[in-house]
C-alpha cells in the first residue's frame, strides 16, 4: 500500500511568484496582482493539504477538496493506461505527472496526479500495469521504432506552427495590452509597418505570404521538435510503450490487450510531402482532441515507415496496403454533387450580396474557383473512399484534406449503425457505422452499396445479422 | 437476370399508436416559441406585411411538420429483441438502423418524460461500452418497457467480461 501527499504542488505556483515579483509595475495592478497571488498560493496549499491518494490490492483512490469533498474511487482492473508528463519546471526538480485513464464514461476524465517525484511516479506506473518495478525510464523490450533526424522535414507540413503564431500574435497583444506601450513607439515594428503601407497592394500580399509561410514552416518544425524529440516505442511484456518530447517529456503506456486497431492519418500537405502519422485505437484513451495525443504511435515520418509500425502493432501487415473496395458511381456522384452544391451556395450568396447590397465584385469572382477546386476535391474524396475486410481486420478509409485509414479489429466492433439519409436511400447507398469501445468510439464508411454494407457487417460480427437477412431478387 | 441483392429486413415490431400523439405534441411545443415570438413582432412591434407573410409562413410549416412527420415516424420506428442482438429502426427523412449484441449490453435505462407520461408512454435506451452506441426505443408503452429492460438486465448480467 502507497499513500502519499503530493507534497510538491505548492511549487507549481513558483513562476507565478518570480513573474509579479520582477514584471509587477507601480499602481493598482500591484497590489491586485499581489491579492491574486495570496489567493492562489492558499488555495496550492489547501489542495496540497486536502489531496491524498491511495493505492490499495483493489482500488485506486483520490480524495480531494476541503468543503466539497470528492472521492475518486477507480478499480484497478479498470486501469487501461499510465501516462507520465513532465513539464519543463517540474523536469528541474524532478517531478512527472501522471494520468490514469479508465476509460469508464465521458463523465469520468480519468485520474490525474500533479507533481509526484519522477521516480515515483515511474513506480506508481509499474505497480498499476502490475509489472516488475523499474526506475528506468527507457525500459528494456523489442524497440519497435525511434525517431530518426531527417522526419523533422516533415514538421513544416504538419501546420502546427499555425497555432503557435496564434497564440504568439494573442500574447503580444495582451502584453502590449497590459504595459499600454504603443506598438508604434517600436521602430522596428512601425518600419515593417510603414513597409507594408507604401508598398503596391500585389507586392505586400505576396510578401505577406511568404513570410507567414516561412514563419509558419519554421515554428512547425520547432514544434515537431518540441513534441517529437526522443520519440521511442517500445513493446514490452503486453505493453507499448511510448516516450517523446524535447522540453516536456511524456510517456504512454498502452495495454497491447486494450488495444483494437491502429489508424494512419495522412493531412493533405503531409500526404503530399510522402508522410503519415500513426495513430493506436485502444480502450481507455477516448477520441477527444486533448488525448489523441496520448495515442500517438509515430509522429508525421515516412508513410512507408507509418505503415510498418502500424502493421508491427496490429500484428499483420496486409491490412496497411491492401486495395481497397470502390463505393461505385453512385458514391461518387454525391462527392460532386456536394462540392458543386457547396461552391455553388458560396457564389450565389456573394452574387446576390454584390447585387444587392454593394459588395465589390472579386469576392464571386474568386468564388468561381471553388467549382474546378470542388472538382478535384470530390474526386480525391472519392478515390479514397473504400473499406475492406481481411480475416479479423476491418479497414475503413476515407477523407480528403485528412485521408484517414482505420483498422479495425472485428471483435473490438461493439454494434452497428447503418444510416441512410432521404438522398441515399434513394441512391442505395448507406454509412456504415462501427461503434466500439476504443478510440474514436465509432467508425464510419460513408456511402457503402446496401447489400455491400450489409455482406461486410454480417462478415466481420458472423451470425449477428442471420436472422434479419433477407434476398431481394 | 440479375442476381438476388442481400438487404436487411426491419424490424418485426411496430411502436405504439399513442406515439404518434406524442410526437405530434412534442413537435406542436417546440413550434410554439417562434410563434409566438412572431406573434408578439406582427402585434406589438407591428412588424406590418413581412411579419404577417413570415408568421403564416412558419404556421403552415408547423402544421406540415406536426401532421405529417408522426406518420411518417410510425411507419419507420420498429423494433426487435431477440436472443442474440438488439434490433431497431428510427427516423423519417433520415433513417437508421442500430443493432447491438446482447452480450455487449452494459446499462439498460427506462426513461419517461413528462409528455410521455401523459400518454403512458416510454423509453428503453441500452448503453454499450462505446459512448456512440446507445440504442434508444422510443414510445413503448410502460408495460413492454419494463418487461424489455428486466428481461434485457438478467441476460446481460449473464455474460462475463467487461463487453469492450
């Protein structure tokens, strides 16, 4: 039995201490900054004091909270993964947080452990996963892949950076905001300024452009950088297990028995640089955005490479390159007739703002490219629809912009869902729905044949269907 | 010749009758806002000719809606236990059909709402595992509601494993 106060919390509020006391100006904001500070480094010590946790043969538990109290009470048959992050501070004095994923309901976030000492929280994890204590962080086990230099040529095409500038641009802002300096009183920024301003509308647009792109190129890699540095996966005793990150480390570990298929996910810039990343479908890490990091197998690499991590982790190799079953003409209609719909809808809502309410008449002008865009847009959509059933192995693919290929183990499908709009009954068409208890939680194949959809179902859940199949002639 | 074409067959069992009221009523409420919001415009904001054109406009839709859709609804809301699977079928203008393995059945839930009451009506959701596989019956009347779900929760208590 471990119980343990999670002594080091007050710790986190550090930077928050160093940052009023050297950033901290003359005047009201001062003393309100200080009143802040007062509250928050009461209320670090009241959790401090109020969170315990316990690790006992059957259950893991968590109280916290001083007025409404709270326990978090999670059976630990029901532990599906152990994931430890260290943020840059808590890697100088040693600490990890860990996260323990249930994978229960949506209500249920899993629990989460602030600030245990690394090595600590690298026990917790072992005696949770019942396996043999270690302290090392980089276990020993059949290397499945690691990160090789050359893949940081593939940052620039994965538009992290886009973010990034966000939230760069956000805080400038906010602390020209808060300082009240006048961002004019800078002189480099007013030259740039000024730059832009006197030059030709053609030439600052497409300087503009460049220079975004070349920002956004650079900070994507230094965000790949940031995130990926030190990729490792490791299978170990029934386990995966990942570690990653150059400033904040993490590292996952995924029960091999949680785990229901893998998914290769290729944006469009990404697909069209030859990469992919490597995503698991397991139990207990839900498809929300926040944790698909956790899920993560291979960062964007060589799409050969995703591939053979993907079929190492899976167990077989077919299912990441066999050609896949067309949805037919039908299903290709409708991709064109959606992108004709949707470039058509654009154009006439900007020719009727340009007809009656003045508008300038570019926008509908440059609208009437979306029609051969949407063209070849359907088009992609369409070749890359397609699904295939190999044994025990589903494979769903589908997706443009993001080309996403799911499989799927068959015992992991948990029900079926088949939805037909007005539109695609009409075209015999159906989505083919394969919920389950991992990942994404469900799985679709747009605009399937009927009597394709319903032969795939009943091949990959046998019996399940029997009694309601039926043969029209 | 063309060869024959697997299909599904729906369900075996209709819903009862009194959903169709149900739904009906249910549609008729939710119109009630804007209309009366529409009401309050041609009235007090004398909204003039274009709030009397929208008020009608919306009133026939309404009335299109609330006449139309609860048949159509009957015809499409089956359902069927057998067992093995949980079968249904749901919808109008969009339709679909769910089926579920009764060895994957984690919650059965009976529910009614206080319209359904009034029409001593209500509702079977069977939870799975996955947070996008809940099967819902709508409009069972009470006694078919209750002898499902304790049928339903014996058999599920019957399987072993966690069902993911």
């Amino acid at each position: 039995m471990l119980a343990v106060h999670p002594v080091q919390e007050v710790i986190r509020l550090l930077p928050v201490l160093i940052g009023v006391l050297f950033i901290g100006r003359d005047g009201q904001g001062q003393i309100w900054s200080l009143v802040g500070l007062g509250i928050a480094i009461a209320g670090g010590l009241l959790r401090w004091f109020t969170t315990t946790y316990q690790i006992t043969p059957t259950h893991v538990r968590v109280r916290r909270g001083l007025l409404n109290r709270r326990e978090l009470s999670v059976p630990r048959d029901r532990v599906r993964t152990v994931d430890l992050t260290a943020r840059p501070l808590q890697r100088v004095l040693g600490l990890s947080s860990v996260v323990i994923g249930t994978g229960r309901s949506d209500q249920d976030h899993g629990v989460t452990l602030d600030a245990l000492a690394t090595a600590q929280a690298a026990r917790l994890r072992e005696e949770l996963l019942r396996r043999t204590p270690t302290m090392d962080e980089r276990p020993a086990g059949s290397e499945i892949t690691r990160l090789v230099p050359a893949w940081i040529r593939f940052g620039p095409f994965t538009l992290s950076g886009i973010a990034t500038i966000g939230v760069v641009v956000g805080s400038l802002a906010n602390i020209f905001n808060e300082t009240r300096i006048d961002p004019e009183e800078f002189g480099l920024l007013d030259s740039v300024i000024g730059h832009f301003t006197s030059a030709p509308v053609a030439l600052a647009v497409l300087e503009i452009t460049v220079l975004a792109a070349v920002l956004v190129a650079v900070l994507s890699s230094i965000a790949y950088v940031l995130a990926y540095w030190n990729f490792r996966l490791v299978r170990k005793d029934g386990t995966l297990h990942v570690t990653r990150g150059l400033l904040t480390t993490r590292s996952t570990t995924i029960e091999l028995r949680r785990l229901r298929g893998a998914e290769l996910s290729e944006p469009l810039l990404l697909r069209a640089a030859g990469g992919a990343r490597c995503l698991a479908i397991t139990t207990g890490l839900r498809g929300r955005a926040a944790e698909l990091g956790s899920s993560v197998l291979l960062p964007p690499a060589p799409i050969a490479e995703a591939r053979r991590v993907a079929g190492e982790v899976i167990g077989e190799a077919a299912p990441t390159t066999t050609k896949l079953v067309r949805h037919g003409k039908r299903a290709r209609l409708r991709r064109h007739t959606r992108a004709f719909l949707f470039a058509a809808a654009v154009t006439g809502i900007l020719l009727l703002l340009w007809w009656f309410a003045d508008w300038s008449a570019w926008p509908w002008q440059a609208a009437l490219a979306l029609f051969p865009l949407g063209v070849l847009l359907a088009e992609d959509r369409y070749r890359n629809l397609g699904h295939a059933l190999l044994g025990r192995r589903l494979v769903f693919r589908h997706g443009s912009l993001v080309r996403r290929r799911y499989m799927l183990s068959s015992d992991g499908v948990i029900g079926w869902v088949f939805h037909r709009s007005f539109f695609q009954r009409r075209a015999g068409l159906v989505s083919l729905t394969a919920t389950t208890a991992a990942g994404r939680q469900h799985y679709t194949s747009v605009d399937i044949p009927t009597a394709e959809a319903v032969r795939l179902a009943e091949e990959a859940s046998p019996g399940m269907l029997e009694p309601f199949l039926v043969r029209r002639p | 010749m063309t060869e024959p074409v697997l299909d599904l067959r729906p369900p075996a069992n209709l819903v009862n009758r009194r959903a169709m009221l149900f739904w009906a009523t249910r549609a008729a409420l939710g119109w009630l806002v804007p209309l009366a919001g529409e009401l309050l415009w041609l009235l007090l904001a004398d909204g003039g000719l274009p709030a009397l054109i929208v008020f009608f406009a919306t009133g026939v839709l309404a009335l299109t809606h609330v006449t139309v859709m609860p048949q159509w609804r009957f015809h499409v809301h089956r359902w069927e236990v057998t067992e093995q699977v949980v079968y249904t079928q749901s919808g109008w203008i969009n339709q679909e059909r769910r089926i579920v393995p009764v060895s994957r059945i984690q919650t059965v839930d009976t529910e009614r709402g206080p319209v359904e009451r009034l029409f001593g009506l209500a509702n079977l959701t069977v939870t799975t595992a996955s947070a996008r596989g809940p099967v819902h019956i709508h409009g069972l009347d009470l006694e078919t509601t209750q002898r499902l779900a304790a049928d339903l929760a014996t058999r599920t208590q019957a399987t072993a494993g966690d069902a993911t």
